[in-house]
C-alpha cells in the first residue's frame, strides 16, 4: 500500500510552481485547473481545485 500523506513541504512546492508557471488572475495564480492564493503578508496560503481548498 501506498502512502498518500502530504508533508508541509509538498503543499509549498506545490504553491511555488503554481504561483512560478501558472498565470496570475487578479490576486491568486492559476496553472492547469489548480488555484493558489495567499494573504497580503504571505503568512497564510490556499490552493483550490474545483470543489477543494485546502
């Protein structure tokens, strides 16, 4: 069986290319269907996909 756990670190990784490659729409960052936002001091981050923010 797999392990599907997701570290801090891979939630990052995932907020910097997003934000690196994707195409910014306002104030949150779009790269193939996946949004990532975060507030005005950077502190908190979210990525979405459809129904999901996590």
């Amino acid at each position: 069986m797999t392990n599907n756990i997701l570290k801090y670190r891979d939630y990052l990784r995932l907020f910097d290319l997003i934000s690196s490659k994707g195409t910014q729409l306002g104030n949150q960052y779009e790269f193939v269907g996946i949004q990532a936002q975060c507030d005005f001091d950077g502190y908190t981050c979210w990525i979405a996909y459809k129904n999901l923010t996590h």
